[in-house]
C-alpha cells in the first residue's frame, strides 16, 4: 500500500508512468507497505505461470527475501527507480522516505535492494546514475543504503505516519523496539533472498512512540 499523498502521472514517454507527491511527504514517513491484499506469487506459482503473465510479473512486481514476487494492487507498482531516490526498503520490510519529498516531485526507489533476476539499464539521469541496477548491488552499497535508513528512521516518531496502522504486528514490535533503544537494527541485507543477514548497530536512546498509533490499541494483521 502506497502513502495516500500520492498520484500516478506520466514521467515521460521513455519512462512511461511515475507515482508523484500530491503534499508533503516528510522524511521519516513510511511510504510503502505490504498488506495482506498484495498479490504474493511464490517461486512456484510464478514458475507455473504462461509466459505471456510471468512477462506482466516481471514488470509489476518485485522479489521479497523469501523469494516471492509480490504485486501491488494500487499504484505502488509504478514507483521508478532512481540511483539517487527519495525513498528507500527498509530491513522491515516497509519502505521510507530518506528525504522530504514535494509537492508535484516524483517518489522514486533503490531497485538495487529488490532481487532483480536479471540486470536492468538504468535511465534514471541521476549525477550518481550506475548505468545498470542488479541484485548484486546491495552487496556493494549495503552500507550505505543503511546509513540512509538508519537517518531516516531518526524522523519517524516525529512525523505524521498514515500508514503505520497497516503494518503488522511483527514488524511494528520490531520498529517500536529499534526507535525507542531497545533493539537491533535490521539492515537492508535482511531483504536479500534467502539471505537475511540482520546487523546490529547503535540505536536510538530517547524513548518515541510512532504517530497515529500513541495511546491506541489496535489488532494488526501478521503477513503470512
């Protein structure tokens, strides 16, 4: 589920369709989460798929660490990628926005960190642009990509969080946990496929509670 200050608009017509910010989105916010109405295809059912469908798959989806493609059902499935993006995975498991993102400007992602099954050229146009993205990527820029993480999820006690309510109760516990000192950060390498590798670094001393969930007691889904 993609953050509700959101719009599918055309980029251009070699990128095609883009998701851009219609307010503010403030760094910190989480923009993406995978909710139980994501189509989830696992390695089976997307092998056992006509060509002409696992082509769409391709297209739409990407691969999660256990190695299922997954679909989004709203417009999500258009966020671009960028090799300087404003909005990054997370070891959650959500994505976040490593900076504030416009009004009118475009959301765009780290493709690097979501098991491409082949190499992708690149026409993000960015200073930084590598040219070509693959999953070997996050073996190079993990790192990095953390520190981006890890700076962004400073923000997120102190910024509105319209879609903290959907996230599962699993992955809540363990955000609650990292932002209020009390747990280990999960890197990005925990989203590599079939290799979870979680790191454990210095965390946040001060103790938050996230945005629309203070003082509330809701059931929360558990993804499957």
């Amino acid at each position: 589920m993609i953050h509700p200050a959101t719009e599918l608009r055309i980029v251009n017509e070699t990128i095609g369709y883009g998701v851009f910010a219609t307010t503010l989105i403030p760094k910190g916010a989480i923009v993406y989460v995978k909710d139980p109405l994501e189509i989830e295809l696992s390695p089976a059912r997307y092998n056992a798929l006509d060509p002409a469908f696992r082509i769409l798959a391709d297209k739409y989806s990407y691969i999660d660490e256990k190695g299922s493609h997954i679909i989004s059902w709203d417009i999500a499935k258009y966020v671009n990628h960028s090799c300087r993006p404003n909005t990054m995975s997370a070891g959650y498991g959500f994505e976040i926005a490593i900076e504030d993102i416009a009004p009118g400007q475009e959301l765009t992602d780290e493709y690097g960190l979501f098991n491409l099954m082949a190499p992708m050229t690149c026409f993000c146009q960015s200073p930084s642009c590598r040219g070509c993205v693959s999953s070997e990527d996050i073996d190079i820029y993990a790192a990095f990509w953390d520190e981006c993480v890890r700076d962004a999820l400073s923000c997120v006690a102190s910024v509105a969080q319209p879609l903290v309510q959907y996230l599962d109760t699993e992955t809540y516990t363990h955000l609650l946990r990292y932002i209020n000192g009390k747990g280990a950060y999960r890197s990005v390498t925990c989203l590599k496929a079939h290799r979870p590798t979680p790191v454990s670094i210095a965390t946040v001393s001060s103790v938050a509670m996230i945005p629309e969930m203070a003082g509330k007691t809701r059931a929360r889904r558990r993804r499957n």
